[in-house]
C-alpha cells in the first residue's frame, strides 16, 4: 500500500527535524533550480526517473533500478519519500518501492504543490491583537496578518491573493488596507491587486514605485507612505520607519511598539543585500545606516522579517520570529555592525553578495505595474528560493 | 521535418511520454528519428532535461501543432544516436 503525504505533513515533519529521506525524481536540471531543504536530519536524492526506463515495462524497470542501484543509499527501515513534477510519477515509483518491502510516502501534487503550499502559524491571538505568520515555505517568503478588533492589514502579501482573503474571511475580520515594506524582487506583491478587488488603499513608500534599473516611473495605483506616519488598525498602532539600503523606499513597521516588521532588512540569520537595485556600492552605507538606526530600537522587540533562509531558523513553534536583543548576538552581520562598527560592515556585505538573479529585474517591473504576466510566466519567474540575504544565509 | 517512426502518446502523463518513447527507440536502429506527439505540457521540459541526461539520444525539435479541435500537440523529435 502506498501511503500519501500532503506537503504540509511533510513540512511539520521537516520542522521537527524528524529524520527524513526524500527521493526527487525529477531530472537534474530541474532538481538544480529548485529542490526541498530540509533541517539537519534531512537527505535528498535527485534520482532521475529516466535513467531507470530499460524495457519500457516501468514496474520491471524500476524495480530493477532499485534493487541494483539503491539498496545501499536507502533503508527498509526508515521512511522515504518520494517525490516528482506533479505526482504521476513519484507515485508509481512509491508502490514499486513499497513492493519491495520500504516504508514510503508518496508527496502528493508533487513539486508543483509544494511550490504554492503556504502555511499558517499564530503568533498571538487575542480579540484586540492576533498576528499570523503566513508562508510560503518552499521559496523562504514570509507576510503577516495582523487583526484588531475584526480590522485586518496585510505585510507583504505573496502573489495567491485567495491564501489571504480566505483565511481572513474565517477569522470574521474585513481588510482595511495593504501594506508592503519595499517593491520585491524575488517574488511578485499581490498588494495592487488585492487592492483593486477589495477597494482598500495600498501603501508603498513612493521610491519605490520607481524601477531602480529602469529608471522610470512605475505605473501603480497606491498611496505614499512616509516616515513617521501612523496607522490605526482597530485599537493597533501601527508605525512606518524609512530604512532605506536594500531598496530606497525601504521601510519597516512597528505593531504597537513592540512587533517590528522587518521586511528586507533584518532577517533570522543575515541582513538583507544592498544591490539588488543594481547599485550596491551607494546603497550600502545607506543600508548600514538603517540597519544601525533599528539595533538602537529596545531589545525586546520582536523582528518578524520578509524571508527565511533555512527552515532550522523557525523557533519551536514553526515561527520565523526573534527578540532584536537576542539577534544583535545571534545574527552574525547584526552582531558584526555592532561590535565592529559600519565601516567594516559596509565592506563585509560588499564582499558577501551571492548571485544576482536576473530575473529579479523582470519581477521588479511587475511589481512596479509596467508588465503584467500570467500565472505560468510568475511560477517561472518565481522559481527556486530567494536570495534577498547576505551570501553566508546560503552556506 | 523529417522522420522514420511517428509515436502517438497523446493523452498520457508524465512519466509515460519518455517511458513509451524509450521502448519505441529500443526498437529502432541508431541514426533513426522519431517523433512523438504529445498533450502534456510538461513533456517540454521533460525530454529537455531528458536530453540532458541521456548520451544515447538527441533531442532535434520541438514544436508545437493544432489539432482538428484547435487544441495544441507538443511535437518532440528524437534521434536514436
């Protein structure tokens, strides 16, 4: 019996760093561009399911593969799982597996369900606050929701705008506005959209409505954001710092001055990069300037970033949340700008810049409203997780 | 384009396109072409990564024809090396 598993019981497997051997199916060009990361207990196989067709008879085939080739890479005694494009495949090699005697689990809808499988975890709930992480686990996205007294905001909200409206809907709260920490891009906003369906404003601070390659004015509908301004959410507060380095209009919001979201600037284990608006040199100084400007905010805050790099950086509930204090001695860059001051913190992130994505220059121009792609050209513009840290998050 | 085998897999899903065109090769000699039509989209990509990965074979073209419905067929031909 093939035994199935949804992507998000895998992912609380993954989470709790439950020992997990996954075989991915799919050839190694596709395996290159995007593949499950797991904790430290966590294998992945990329075994080409083509290299297995002999006769062409598949269960014949396979069988033989798995018993020539992959007797000693897996055990009868721990469980596999196995994945593939969209399910067809994974499944039938998962009965040839169970067959011989394994412990399998078929990923069901494959990568390209694991791919827009978001998840959900609760930060606080209460009448007055309730904030929830909602993320996008297989490209590292994070956005939040927060609800006051039935009146709901969205930080940063993910391009499947139904992951929002739905669960917002449930929760019995009506959204009042969006709100987006700088134009992404790693990932497409769906702030104007939602904006346009539900007739709410959405802010953005207006630099960045300007494509920073392009240099030309984007074509949104939103309103400006500004430093110091205040937004009341129910009986919330919510306030906007301008921290401009990973984009000009960069900025971060304080919940009640305590939740502070970070965006692209702090994150769990790095800070965010300087270039990606093809001019790191200039931003840089500016990014540290902003960077130093939040350390000074009180230690107790809690950081609720944009981005994870790793999922070993979620805390015991499944959240990618930290205290400020504990980060300016956890987080290496943070802890460097501290102690060593911005001189050299400008030169280390200069000299830690991983590959620049081009792709990243055609997502800023949908987020920006000077192109609008289909959802086939997004997945594909989305591929692969984001790289919106320092390099040593990727190590 | 030329070709010596046509293989008809439409309706099939992934794997079946690659498996039914290896057992097609196997059947042919080396230098032949085959062209095999398909419905999934994903077969694309699929004997582009094949291709990749598979010494034994050369992927010539793809393209994409209409159907009498209008409904697209993705055409890939393979040479046998």
């Amino acid at each position: 019996m093939t035994k199935n598993i949804s992507p998000s019981e895998l992912y609380e497997k993954m989470l709790k760093d439950e020992n997990i051997t996954i075989i991915d199916l799919r050839s190694p060009d596709k395996f290159k561009n995007h593949k499950i990361e797991g904790k430290d207990n966590f294998r992945i196989l990329n075994i080409y399911y083509a290299q297995m067709i002999e006769t062409g008879d598949i269960d014949k085939d396979m069988k033989n593969y798995i018993t020539k080739n992959l007797s000693n890479a897996i055990s009868k005694d721990q469980p596999i799982y196995v994945i593939c494009s969209e399910g067809g495949t994974s499944e039938i090699f998962a009965r040839n597996l169970s067959e011989l005697g394994y412990d399998v689990y078929n990923v069901v809808g494959g990568m390209k369900e694991w791919f827009n499988y978001y998840d959900y975890k609760t930060v606080i709930e209460t009448p007055e606050l309730s904030i929830y992480q909602v993320s996008r686990i297989s490209r590292g996205d994070l956005s939040w929701i927060i609800i006051s007294n039935k009146e709901a905001t969205i930080i940063d909200p993910l391009r499947h705008i139904e992951k929002y409206t739905d669960f917002i809907n449930q929760k019995g709260a009506k959204i009042k506005f969006i709100l987006d920490t700088h134009a992404h891009a790693d990932h497409i906003s769906s702030g104007p959209k939602l904006s346009k369906i539900l007739n709410v404003p959405y802010y953005l601070h207006p630099y960045d409505a300007i494509h920073p390659i392009d240099m030309i004015p984007g074509k949104l509908n939103f309103e400006y954001l500004k430093d110091g301004d205040v937004f009341n959410l129910g009986s919330a507060k919510i306030e906007v710092i301008h921290v401009p380095g990973h984009t000009l209009g960069n900025v971060v919001f304080l919940l009640n001055g305590k939740y502070l979201f970070t965006g692209d600037t702090i994150f769990i284990l790095s800070v965010a990069r300087p270039d990606l608006g093809g001019r790191g040199e200039t931003w840089a100084p500016l990014q540290a300037e902003s960077l130093y400007k939040l350390t000074q905010l009180p230690d107790e805050t809690i950081v609720l970033p944009a981005h994870f790099s790793k999922i070993s950086e979620a805390n015991e509930q499944g959240l990618y949340i930290e205290k400020l204090g504990n980060l300016k001695k956890t987080n290496d860059a943070l802890n460097l700008l501290i102690t060593k001051g911005k001189e050299e913190f400008i030169r280390f992130m200069l000299s830690s810049l991983p590959v620049f994505p081009p792709q990243y220059v055609e997502i800023k121009r949908v987020n920006a409203g000077l192109i609008e792609v289909d959802d086939e050209k997004a997945d594909e513009l989305e591929t692969g997780k984001n790289v919106c840290a320092l390099s040593q998050a990727y190590v | 384009m030329n070709y010596d085998v046509m293989l008809d897999v439409r309706g099939l899903n992934c794997p079946m396109p690659i498996v039914k065109t290896k057992q097609e090769l196997n059947k042919v000699e080396s230098g032949k072409i085959l062209k095999v039509l398909t419905t999934d989209k994903g077969s694309i990509k699929d004997f582009q990564g094949w291709a990749n990965t598979d010494k034994t074979i050369e992927l010539i073209k793809q393209e994409t024809e209409k159907d009498e419905n209008g409904k697209e067929i993705y055409v890939h031909y393979v040479k046998k090396k």
